[in-house]
C-alpha cells in the first residue's frame, strides 16, 4: 500500500511501498506489560476492522475477535499473562460486510511478572474510587518501578532497569532514575517500553528524588553543589574534634553539600542553574535531625537534603522543597530571586525568614501546585515531637495568600489503625496526588508501605499494602505513587477520509477540493500533536509543525483546502505526540482529484450556476479554475459554455 507510517519503534517501513500495516506490537517483540496496545494502518476501502488475539498460530480458541472502525485497540482483560507468547493479525471488512485478507500475523511474547512482594489491596467503597491505574517506584529491593490495578495485579514493570519512578506529568510522561551504568541515566525520561526518551549529561551524577520535563521542552533536576562550612556546636562536637576539627562553629573546614537545581535542554546541554549557597544562608541548618551525627560516619553534612519542585509556568516560578531545613521555597525564574520561604518558627535554627510558620510541616516531601494555586505537600513530621505530638505524618493542601501568609484548606492525619501493624507514620518518604474527583491518593512508607485514596471527607474508600518489609512495623522504600489512566499516552493514530482505490489508482480519492482526515488521542491523557506536510504540485500550504490539542478519548477532524493545478499530487504527512515523539507517525500517499466534468464551482453539481460562473471567468470577471476546460481543448471560451450547456441538457 502507499500510506507509509513510520514509528520509531524499532522499525523502519519508509524505504519500502509493501508494509504489511501491523505496527504494535512488531513482530516477534518482548514486552512488559499486559495491557496491550494493538495498532494497525488504515486499509484502502475499510470501514471497519476485525482483530484477533489467541496463544496459537491456527487461530483457535481466540483471546479476542473484535470488529471496530479503530485503527488502534489496547486490551485489557486478564485473558493476557506473564510469561507468555500469543498471536494477533488483522483483516479490512469492506462496506458490503465482507472481510479481506489477513493483513498479517505476528508474535508477540510478555515477560516476567517483577518481584513485588504481596501487594494487598482493600476497596472499601467503590463507588468513591478514581478510576484508573497506580503506578510506584520505589527505592528498596534493587529500586524498581511498577503498574498495579486496584486489585493488586500488576499491570506495568520497568524489567530490571533498576529505574525508579518518582514523577509523571498531565502528559503521562514518566521521569525517574536509574541506576543502570551508574551515572548515565540518574536522571532520565523512559516511556512503558523501557526505552530511555531523554538522559542528562553523561557522567554526572543526578538526584534521584526529582527530575522531570518543564513546559519549554527542557528538562530540570537536582545536581549536588559542595561548599566548606563549619561544624556547628553541639553534643557532637568532641566527635570531630577527635578527628582532628577546630568543630568551633566557625571555621569552614567540613564539606556541605547541597542540590542545584539545573535545567538542560533535549541533548543534555545545560541552560540555568540555581545554586542554594548562592541564595540561602549557611547559618540555617538542621540541628534536631541527626544531620550532623549522620555527618560525622559520611564525611560531608547533608545540608538540605533537597526532593521536590514544581515549575510553574503561568507565574514562571519554582516551588522548591528543602528537606532538612523544613522549607518550601518560591523562586522567581528565571532570575533566581526568592519570592517567599515557609519553615518552622524562629527559634529552631532553620532562619528566622519564614512566612506561615503555623502550618508546622516538618521534613516534607513532594510539594505541588495545583491549577486552582493550592500548594500540596507530605509532612513526614520527623520533627513533629518539637511541637508537642507524637510522631505523626500529614497530607496537606493550603494556600498562600499575597506572599505573606497562608490559608490550610485541607489536612489528613496518617492514621495509626493499630499501634503495632497499622503505624502509617512515614519518616523517610511520601507523596500526594489530588485527583479529579476530589480525592487524595497519599503514599506513605509506613507499616511496609501503603497507598490510600482519601476523601475530601477524610474517609479512606481504597489502600494498598505494598508489603515490601518483612516485618509491618517497618518502613517501605515506597518513594511515591501516582494514579494514572492508562500505561498507553502515545496512543494514536490518523485516518483519512475516501483512502480507497479506483482505476488500480490506491491513494486519497477527493471528491471535492478538501482533504479530511481525523487524528484521534486514544489515551487517557490530554495530548498536544504536532504535524507538517508538503505535497510535490502544491495543492496546499506548506504547514510545518502545526500544534492541535485533543482532550483524552477524543478525536478533531481537519479539513484542508486544495487548490488544483494538476490531476494528482503526493502528499508526505507527519504528525508526533509532542510528549511522546518516539510515536512519530509518517505518511506518503497520492491524492486523486476525482471532480464531475463540468462542475465549475465544486459543489458536486452540474447545473446552470456552474454556466454563470464559466462565464464570469470568461469575460475575466473570476479566476479560472482547473475545470473551466470543459471540452479539454486548452482554451476557456464560448465552446465550453456550449460543452457545458450539453451536459446539463443530457
């Protein structure tokens, strides 16, 4: 056929006119996942498409035998296992209901189910639950990331990349690390065929706790700075002083370190950094924590201990979390100026700068701004025993109001269901995602490592035990959980209209001057795509990477107007999910004007407008048209009014 699509999926089909037109998965392709993108091209003359999925190459017993006008279908019944091969083929079925041949038939096979312990998972109320999927990375078991449903089956794994996940955006791109040829790919993009879609500089180390795409198309992460600063006073002074340290408060002779944050563009260059020894001071740090005896074992002082931002676009400003000095801070980008810190209260050594300091969140993580300007974080609470609590770790959302004081809009205590098995209290890590409906989806590394969804209400209506400890009073190495539509944001495709053949000719049969074709996002997610196109006889504008937004399951249909100069032309079409460009989509076909002779005004009529119009072109009043040649001799004149007035008459 001569509608080409190229997919970057590890297949190259322009070079050849003879593709088969079964894309996804390729022939003979190991996968990780058992919720299973099928995608196909667009046969000459179809108005529907019957699919087949079964364990043998006879076809019998099927998995699946589905007719559908899609050219895309992702299954998801549990009819697909780990460890195992099936077979899928595809076939046109025509107007008339008759079917076509095969198209063709491949293999594919999915691997092994990832080592995840018994995730245990309780649905308390349905009918309150947000639909979808939970993706977790977690940094125990030699780090890994998985998709499980609400059922505890897994969907998703990173196969032994050693990736942890620790963030995906509105575009279901998924940010993380991996410890795979350490430093390479710490901070790294990778999509749910395992394949790495972006890495920082090569050699340098990135932070594991957050790296991920920013609206510029740039990426940005945490990088570690070093600086000498003193060894403060305290019970651990006669520590390094044994070492051979002045341990005086003073003197810069011990390594701090702290995280810069740096952004890079596509290959890795950087482009902005902003430095904390440059903007904040060394007089502010932890001094209840345990940091400076950790210190005295690493030989460096864990300043900060940095593990969030958020990028906002809209006010260009990051919101930027420090760990070890209980902060959040506002920084205007790209200038670098602090907008406004909220920390603890004066007085616990943190700096006597901050605004909100009743919120009390103490070694926070995961802070997020959400559309409406709300600001969500987990409050681990390690210090939550310098105000008088036991130790307890939140949920939180507020809002900051005229950059000088703060609102709590919501507030969720971890529970501790039982005072030996169910201590959700999460000293070391946590998320929260607030969802459509209004819920929270908190992760938590307590009691083993759980996830709930809560609601506005505060009731839990789902959890997930992840398990990951031998023991339930012990933490997890849950970093932090997610719920997602789907394990397919790249899931798309183009269908043109009247793509058929006529006279042996196989291409875009017009039957006016517009082509129409529809680009339908068959994902979960909202996706912006970008296509360009150009043709050889220049019937249209020459249009290169055009942006069109489509909401989640939704399609847009386009229509582009020709201007004919010639009987035929080709046309090369290309169209990517800008989030997801290894889905990169190519087609090259020709377009047929199939035009009624005589029709000068296109309206798929023959009558006596069209004889008014041929006679404005010919007294110059009108441009002349490709059709004004009724009689086809090369000249418009009083014989095609003539040709034209016998047709109408006949």
């Amino acid at each position: 056929m001569k509608i080409l699509i190229s997919t970057l999926l590890n297949i190259s089909i322009l070079s050849s006119l003879l593709f088969s037109g079964m894309m996804k998965p390729t022939d003979g392709q190991f996968i990780s996942y058992i919720h299973v993108l099928f995608e196909w091209d667009q046969e000459p003359d179809a108005n529907l498409y019957n699919i087949q999925i079964s364990q043998n190459s006879q076809f019998t017993n099927l998995i699946l035998d589905l007719n559908t006008p899609d050219l895309t279908y992702i299954y998801k019944d549990y009819d697909i296992n780990w460890n195992q091969s099936y077979h899928w083929r595809v076939r046109p079925i025509y107007d008339d209901n008759s079917f076509g041949d095969w198209i063709d038939s491949f293999t594919f096979r999915v691997r092994g189910r990832n080592n995840t312990g018994n995730i245990q998972t309780s649905m308390i109320n349905e009918d309150a639950y947000y639909d979808g999927l939970t993706i977790m990375g977690d940094l125990s078991n030699d780090n890994r990331s998985i998709v499980f449903d609400k059922d505890g089956r897994q969907i998703w794994n990173d196969h032994n990349k050693n990736f942890i996940m620790n963030y995906i955006n509105e575009y279901g791109q998924i940010s993380g690390c991996s410890f795979n040829d350490f430093p390479t790919y710490t901070g790294s993009v990778i999509n749910y065929d395992n394949n790495y879609q972006w890495t920082g500089p090569e050699d340098e180390f990135i932070d594991v706790h957050e790296v991920k795409s920013i609206p510029n198309g740039n990426y940005m992460g945490f990088v570690w700075e070093y600086q000498q600063g003193p060894i403060p006073l305290g019970d651990w002074t006669n520590l390094y002083r044994g070492l051979g340290y002045e341990a005086d408060g003073v003197t810069n002779e011990y390594p701090w370190f702290g995280q810069a944050i740096v952004e890079w563009d596509e290959d890795g260059n950087e482009i902005w950094r902003w430095n904390p020894f440059d903007h904040f001071s060394m007089n502010d740090y932890d001094i209840y924590g345990g940091t400076w005896w950790n210190a005295y074992f690493d030989g460096q002082f864990d300043w900060m201990h940095s593990n969030a931002f958020y990028f906002d676009e809209e006010e260009s400003a990051i919101y930027f979390s420090a760990r070890h000095l209980s902060r959040i801070t506002k920084i205007d980008y790209p200038s670098g100026e602090i907008i406004w810190m909220i920390g603890m209260p004066s007085g616990y050594n943190t700096g006597d700068e901050h605004i909100c300091t009743e919120l009390g969140f103490t070694w926070q993580h995961n802070v997020h701004l959400l559309e409406n300007g709300n600001i969500t974080l987990f409050d681990n609470g390690n210090l939550s025993g310098l105000f008088g609590q036991d130790a307890t770790s939140r949920a939180l959302e507020f809002r900051v109001i005229d950059n000088s004081y703060c609102e709590m809009i919501w507030e969720y205590t971890l529970p501790h269901w039982d005072t030996e098995q169910w201590d959700l209290f999460g000293p070391w890590m946590g998320s929260v995602q607030t969802l459509e409906n209004g819920n929270k989806l908190i992760n938590t590394v307590g009691a083993g490592g759980h996830v709930l969804e809560v609601t506005p209400e505060q009731d839990i209506i789902w959890y997930a035990a992840f398990n990951i400890t031998n023991s339930q009073e012990d933490p997890g190495g849950n970093y932090r959980s997610f719920r997602i539509p789907s394990i397919h944001p790249n899931a798309h495709f183009v269908k043109f209209d009247n793509y058929k053949i006529e006279d042996s000719n196989e291409g875009i049969h017009l039957s006016d001057n517009n082509l129409r074709f529809t680009v339908s996002n068959k994902s979960g997610y909202k996706q912006i795509y970008l296509f360009s196109m150009e043709d050889t006889n220049e019937w249209f504008e020459t249009i290169e990477n055009q942006e069109i937004i489509i909401d989640p399951y939704s399609s847009q249909q386009i229509n582009l107007n020709a201007q004919f100069n010639s009987d035929i032309t080709n046309l090369n079409f290309e169209i990517k999910p800008k989030f997801h460009k290894y889905d990169n989509k190519t087609y090259s076909f020709n377009i047929y004007k199939n035009q009624m002779v005589g029709d000068i005004n296109l309206d798929n009529t023959i009558n006596v407008l069209d004889v008014v119009i041929l006679v404005s072109i010919i007294l110059g009043s009108n441009d002349a048209t490709s059709n004004s040649d009724v009689n086809l001799d090369g000249i418009i004149n009083v014989l095609d009014v003539v040709t034209l007035i016998n047709l109408i008459l006949s």
